[in-house]
C-alpha cells in the first residue's frame, strides 16, 4: 500500500502542500457522492483558500464535526475553517436564493462567514425559470437530475443568453437578458404542452431583492485566487458530482452538464492548468449512482439495500436512494487517466465491516471479449458483464482505526488490491463521517 499512509495524528493534510505543490484538485472518481465534503474539509485546515469550481445547488456535500452535520450546497466545504477564504468560481451557475438560505444556515450554527466568501462576477446565475424548465422537462425526468434548474442554466450559458452575476450592476442590460431569457424558456414550456409561464417582473423582483447581498461579495475570482498563487499560497480546488457525470467524459447522455473532471477545474476556477500541482480522486469503497444510466456492477436485493442503510445512501440534495453496487476498478482507473490523479482517498470502509464475501470488478465480458478500459458505448456498456475477484471480509468495525497497522488484515488486503487496479496510490482512508474518522 502506498507510502502516503501517516500515522493517526496527522489528520491534517499536512502532506498534501509543501513548496512544490501549492494547488490541489479534489475531484469525485466515480459518480458523485464519494464524500468530496468530508476530505476538502479535512484537508482544508492547511489550505488559505478552497474554490468551488463546477456545478450549482445540485450537489450536496455533508461535512460531520461532532455530533452536528453540515450539508453544504453551493459554499466550499472550507467555510468551516475559520480563516480559510473560500469561493464560487465562473464554472459555478449559481442559485442566488438557496444560497443565502445556505449562508445564513451557517452563520445561525455560529460560523463566521463575513469576508471569507466570494462568488465569481463571471459564474451564471441559475434563474426561475431554469427550475420550472426543469420540473417540466420530460428530458430532465429520463436523465433523472435533480430538478434545480442546472442544466437549463448551463444551456442558456453556452446558447449566449444567460445572466451572469455581474450583469446585476447594471439594470437596463440586465432587464433585455432577462426577457430574452424568459421568452426562450416560455416557447420551450410551450412545446412541453404545460400552461404555465415564466413572469418578467416577478423574475427581475427576485433579482432585486437578491441584488444588495450579492453585489458586497461579488469578485473577480479568478485573478484573485491567480493572485493567492502567485502569493505562495495554499489552494484546494473542489468538485462537485464524479468523473463518470462529465459531459464529455462520463456515461453519456446520463452526465451533468459540466465539466466535473480535473480539466474543468482550471476553466472553472479561471486560473491556468499549469497552476495546478496534483488531483487527489475521492472514492467510495463501493460504487454508487444516483438517477438513471448504467452501473455495471450494481447488486441485487437484498444486499442493495443493505449496504443502502448502513452507508445511508440517500441524496444530500434531493433524499433520492443511491443505487449501490461493487467497487469497479475499471471506472477508477479510467477516473486516473481522465484525470491524471496523483492520489486515491478511498471513503466508507467501515460500510463494508459486516460484508462476509466482497466483489472487486476488474474488467467487463462484452460480446464475449474482456474488456479492461472503461468504454463510450453506452450500448456496450448495458451489455457488459462485470468480471469479479471476491475477497473475504473483515467481520471487525474499522470505525477506530486510526493508522493502517489499526485495519484488519482482510481490510488491507482489500485496499491493496484496489490500489494495485486502479494505477494510483491510495492516500487516505475515511472510516466514518467524523473528522478524526480518517487515515492519511
């Protein structure tokens, strides 16, 4: 296993930056909810600043301290680190109202947000209509999104009509944006058969009201976090979703509409790709899905819901089941190379600790042939037989193990194989949803 394991009291990401490697990627390697929340926020205690850099209030990341959980939207999971800056980069569409809702959640469970979160005056703002697109939209309920408004914010992003954050400093401009945005989503409601319809004032009255605490923390991030860089500072770069959800990337056309890969996080947080040092991929013990799309190694029932309750695999966003299945090494190591990852933080060993027989998956029988890379063909792909090692189980809880000696040696030997499959070192291990519940 790799020699990145630390003893138990370095918890603190100590090893992550020193003076070569100032920027680090967090990056989900699977499909979403592999516990991004949990390492930036570990991590974060040694960073200056952590950059959200994709996605919008689709994404729930749960950040446990003590006996209180945090479920973080849109803010960077480092705002629980008093001290660390954080930010919503131009890669973000932003939900301007459940933002607040966000922030003064925060700031009512006593954490000091004032002057410590930015949001990009280049990010696109995800707008009323984009949520009533979405809830209409037959294609959105095939996909299985989470109906916030995402990935209609995101085309109107790149079709050229979407308002971005700094158009609300100036309402003329904003106002034409606007209605020329309303008039694409009502003739889309049209199509769909539904009589409801978007509003121009009630629309441009959210917006006023959301204007005065927006404008006080708008920035041009970008340069300021080039800035903080350049300063010698630390930076973390978070994700949202997983590597097999990139629109380029990942299943097709079961994908979000962002780039969530490592390469987007360069064009999300609006710094060069050279300004970054090193990706750690962030993955389950197990796989995980949420919506529709294929999922190789899913299991059957009862064992899907078992693992289901012990992990609590539901949405932090939309309370959704997760499908559950086997770790699939294939997806991992495809994750590597699309990402380049320099490191592996497996999260959720101990949902495993009770399993008496565990499955790795290590190539796909397709047509006949074996097939050890991961494929675009979705066609493929539903015909593909996941190929298994089983290993045995450990049948002891990891949940106190604070060091790799501290594992059951059917444990190590399990992580062991999955580093050796996957073609990156494994980092860290999270044993539980606490903060000290981690080995690195």
């Amino acid at each position: 296993m790799s020699e990145g394991y630390r003893s138990p009291q370095a918890t603190d990401g100590a090893d992550l930056f020193d003076s070569k490697t100032r920027t680090v990627v967090i990056v989900g390697a699977q499909w979403g909810d592999e516990g991004k929340g949990k390492l930036v926020d570990v991590l974060a205690e040694r960073a200056d600043w952590v950059v959200r850099y994709q996605g919008g209030a689709n994404a729930g990341h749960t950040v446990q301290i003590g006996e209180k959980s945090f479920v973080l939207h849109q803010i960077p999971s480092g705002i629980l680190h008093p001290g660390v800056r954080c930010a919503i980069g131009n890669g973000v569409v932003l939900d301007p109202e459940t933002l607040f809702t966000e922030i003064d959640e925060l700031i009512a469970d006593g954490v000091d947000v004032q002057g410590r979160l930015y949001v990009s005056d280049r990010a696109h703002l995800v707008m009323p209509y984009h949520k009533l697109l979405d809830s209409m939209s037959s294609a959105s309920r095939e996909i299985g999104t989470t109906g916030r408004g995402i990935g209609p914010a995101y085309e109107d992003k790149i079709a050229r009509r979407g308002v971005r954050v700094l158009d609300l400093r100036h309402p003329a401009q904003l106002r034409a944006r606007v209605e020329r945005g309303i008039a694409h989503a009502n003739a889309q409601l049209a199509g769909f058969g539904v009589t409801e319809r978007a509003d121009l004032e009630t629309t441009l009255a959210v917006l006023e009201r959301i204007t005065p605490r927006i404008l006080p923390i708008t920035e041009d991030v970008g340069l300021a976090v080039h800035r903080a860089i350049k300063s010698g500072a630390s930076v973390l770069l978070e994700g949202a979703q997983g590597s097999m959800l990139d629109v380029d990337h990942g299943t097709y056309p079961f994908v979000t509409s962002s780039s969530t890969t490592c390469g987007g996080a360069a064009i999300g947080a609006g710094i060069a790709p050279s300004s970054i040092h090193a990706a750690l991929g962030i993955v389950k013990a197990y796989t995980t899905r949420v919506g529709n799309g294929p999922l190789p190694t899913e299991l059957e029932e009862p064992l899907a819901s078992r693992i289901r309750e012990l992990g609590n695999e539901f949405g932090a966003t939309t309370g959704r089941p997760r499908r559950c299945g086997w770790f699939d090494s294939v997806v991992v190591r495809y994750a590597t190379r699309v990402n380049g990852l320099t490191g592996i933080a497996v999260t959720k060993l101990d949902v495993l600790d009770t399993i008496d027989r565990i499955a790795l998956c290590t190539g796909y029988r397709i047509d006949g042939d074996l097939h050890t890379e991961f494929p675009g063909d979705l066609v493929a792909l539903e015909n593909a037989e996941p190929q298994y090692e089983w290993l045995d189980g450990w049948q002891n809880s990891t949940a106190d193990a604070r060091s790799l000696a501290d594992l059951p040696s059917a444990a190590r030997a399990y992580l062991d194989r999955i580093e050796s499959l996957v073609d990156a070192p494994i980092t860290y291990v999270s044993v539980g949803t606490r903060r000290d519940q981690i080995i690195g």
